[in-house]
DNA sequence: AAAAAGTGATTGATTTTGATTGAAAGATGT
DNA sequence: ACATCTTTCAATCAAAATCAATCACTTTTT
C-alpha cells in the first residue's frame, strides 16, 4: 500500500466516523503503528487533521470568523505553554505592557504575583486583566477591527505617559534578518514604542511564526527576548541562528 | 474510549441537560471519578464548563462581574425605551461621546445612521459598539473596578483631543438643585468634560435617579437634556421643576 | 553503487488512568 | 447554634497506555 494511498485513507475513515484510535488505523490499513504516527504526523502539519492522545480526529474546522470570541476559545496547549513562561518572568511590584492578541492573554491568569500593574493596548487583555483583579491602565485611541487593537496617534501619545519594567508583545513573524514583524503599521508602532519604554522586551511566537516575515517590521531580533514553545521547528530555527550570528551555543 | 471522546460526551450530555451529577458522568462514559473529576478541571480551564459541587453545568453565558450582569438586567424595558429615545437624537456623520454604563450602552443598538463615530469611556460600550460596526475611539486611562470605566489623568488628556457633536452621559442622581451627579469624582470628571466638549449633551436617567443625589456633581441641569422614561414619577418631577423654575409647560 | 526515503521493531519518556488518602464542603440530627 | 456524619474534592501514586526517538532493514531514487 503506497503512502499517499494509505493517508487518504486514513482520511476517509476519519471523514466516517470522525474520530478514529490508532489500533482502528493500523487494522484498516495493514501498515505498523510507526507508520501510522508518521503519517498523522504529517496529516496535522498539513491541517487536515488533529491527532489526539491515542488516535485523530478532524480538525475543529470553524468556518466561523477568525472572531476574538471563537479564537479564545481555542487556547491552545502551545500558546498556554508560552504564556506561562512569559508569566513567570513578572516580579513583585512590576508595571508591564501587555500588546493586545491571543498569546499575550494566554499569560495573564499564569501571573502569580498579585501586586502587578498592567498597561494594554489589547480589548480582550483588558477584560482578561480585569477577571484576574489587576491593577488595570487603558491606553487609548483608535479601535482595529479584527484584532480589536487601540492604535493611532492617541495610543502613541498615551504611550508616551509610560515607562515600563517588562513590555510583552505578540507577532506574527520572526526572521533572522528581518526582525519581528506583524500586517499593520499602526500596531507595529505601538510594538516599537512598547519595546523602546521597557526596560525589558519579550515577544511571545508560538512555533508558527518562526522563520515568517510580515508587512512591518517592529523591532530587531536583538530588542527583545523571544520566548516561544519547544518544538522542532524551534530547534531548527535555533540553529539557523547559530549559523547566522555565529554563536556556538544558546541556552534555554 | 479516548480522553477526546470522553470529554465531548460530556460535553453533548450537559447540552442536553444543562447540569450533571458525577456518578452520570461516570456511567454514561464508563470511565472513574479521577478521570471525571479531571475532564471536568479541564473543559473548565477552557471556559466550556462551569464545575459546581457534586458535577457540572453549562458555562454562566456572560463572564462578567455579577454587579455587572444583575444591573444589566434589571431595568431592562426602562434602559431600552431610554436607549431608544437617545439614540434618535444622532445623525448621520456625528462624532458622539458615549458614557461608560449600562443605559448608555442600551442606546447602541438603536442606532440607525451608519456614518457615526463613537468615542468613549467605557469597556462594555467599546464592545457594544464595535459589534455594531461604528468607527470606535476609546480613551485611555484607569480601569475602575465595578463600573469598568477608564478615569484619570490619561482619560482627562485623552478627551481633550476630540470635539463632539453629541455626548450621551449617565447619571446616578438628577436633582433639581445639586444637578446631576455620580458617586465617584474621577468618572464625574470625565462627564463634565465631555459634556462641555459636545456641542449638545444629553443625561440619560430611569426613573429611579430622579429626585436622587450622589457624591460628586459632574453638571447643572441646564447645562444637559434629559432624556428619562415616561412614569408617574416623571410627571411629579416635571411638576417640581415647573415651581422651581417657574416655567409654565415643558413639552417632551 | 550511493544516497535518500519509507518501514517496522525497540526503547525509554510522557501521558493517562484508577485507586487511595486526608481535607473540605454539605447534610443531618440534637 | 453546635457537633457529627456523609459526600465530594484535590493531591498523590503506581500501573497501563501511548508517544517520540532511534536503529536496522528494505525500497526507491539518483
């Protein structure tokens, strides 16, 4: 049984019955249970399913809006991980910026410290701060649709009112050359500024964004500290980086 | 049974029920307490549950503050017949201030003209108006707890950008002498500017505010229309606003 | 023939699971 | 109200299931 052959299959079945363990896999398709790993594996890179413990299932495809209301509800394990690594760099007394986005909300119930000061540009970051009873500061200005981001001359200008002990911010590209980047302008200079006023910078990727380029670039690779989930992708792009900077080993 | 399985069964058989007990969950997937009791944890760390002594039940619709929701719900017929008067008085192409609070956020939905920007003070009308799809500007400032409105010095900075044609403004008490006022002097400030910011700016009170005073008084009676609901109440207090100012009929 | 890709088996690590425990929450009786 | 009993809960542990990584072997490609 060829491999294309036996990956459509799998297909099928799954179209079936929707969900489907490994043993029903093995059995339908004669191949051994490596293979059929190897093969969900690939199947989910591709999208075209979600493994799960102890077989696959179809994807959640929500033909719905990418709306912040359905996006939240996928919360993904990569994105939970990532935030409380981000959460754990908080101290005691911190004032930090939080950019508006998926990821950076991911962090805010991780954060342990109580006596946290919290400044956004983010809608959902507001509400998510708010449950979790932190001091709370709004920047102001132009409501994005979509990312429900406040952007424009009077978010630069409130900007400016702030200094930050740690700023996180959210992307939608790292690149060894070009830097961090996301689509808009207007919210890649919010970034800037966020990353400029902090004493410390941190850009929260899930696996994703790793090796992608956007339309504005917001800051070098250098300005912050990327933390992101431990996968392979991670470990490929970490040696990319050793080749380009020449750096012979990073730590974690 | 894989976990995957296990969970959206529970899931469907709480859709069904609205609220189940442990030992249902356990036979129904054939699964332990341990288990149960962790599937539970789980799909309420995701927001798709809401655990309660002895099971579950479906989520609480809205995850906001208690105060918050009873209020919303209460006045309900009032708020809207308010919301609706308000809202008729927008035209196409107005830039309006919207208080933060529940009887302004009534009013958004009423609104018929497409063209109109919204600035304002308040997260619930910040959603409420980007669901409606107007051109949204927040100011910034700091989160209030209870009321969710964005005070302070960066919200006083903020609002003296911006000239409207319309402020719409809520109140805790309107009284014929102190005029209308609010229990917190930080959002009274904010009404006060935006109200001598609009080129015409209007109070929206139910019934219940009339005849009432609170801490901090953001504006004298003229200097706003009030837009109120059509009670008994309304009646006498028209009564004793035509003794004391001796005016002889007041048209609505 | 050499290199690359696919496969199945094996291994050790990770995740899931059910049982057990003491603590916490509710219910009951006085 | 108070003390007592029962149920439910969270934490912990060891066993089982599942997983990712690796190796050796086969097939395909170059």
């Amino acid at each position: 049984m060829l491999t294309y052959e036996r990956q459509e299959a799998i297909l099928k079945l799954l179209e079936q019955q929707k969900i489907a363990k490994l043993s029903e896999l093995t059995s339908a398709t004669g191949a051994s249970e490596s293979t059929i790993r190897r093969d969900l594996s690939e199947l989910e890179k591709q999208n075209r399913i979600k493994r799960i413990h102890g077989g696959a299932s179809l994807p959640s495809r929500k033909s719905e809006e990418p709306d912040m209301q359905t996006k939240r509800q996928v919360f993904t394990k990569a994105k939970d991980q990532i935030g409380r690594l981000a959460a754990g760099r908080i101290a005691d007394g911190d004032s930090v910026f939080i950019d508006a986005g998926t990821s950076t909300e991911a962090m805010i119930s991780h954060i342990q410290s109580k006596d946290v000061t919290i400044v956004t540009n983010g809608l959902n970051i507001i509400e998510a701060s708010i449950r979790a009873g932190f001091r709370t500061y709004v920047l102001g200005g132009y409501v994005k649709s979509g990312t429900h981001a406040f952007v424009g001359r009077a978010a630069v200008e409130a900007m400016k009112q702030y200094r930050f002990d740690k700023a996180f911010i959210g992307t939608n590209g790292v690149d060894l050359e070009f830097g961090y980047s996301t689509p808009d302008p207007e919210e890649a200079n919010i970034k800037q500024l966020a990353i400029r006023e902090a004493q410390q910078a941190f850009v929260l990727a899930d696996a994703s964004k790793l090796n992608q380029t956007s339309f504005s670039r917001f800051a070098e690779l250098q300005e912050a500290e990327l933390i992101t989930e431990e996968t392979d992708s991670l470990e490929k792009f970490l040696h990319q980086l050793m080749d380009y900077t020449r750096v012979k080993a990073v730590r974690l």
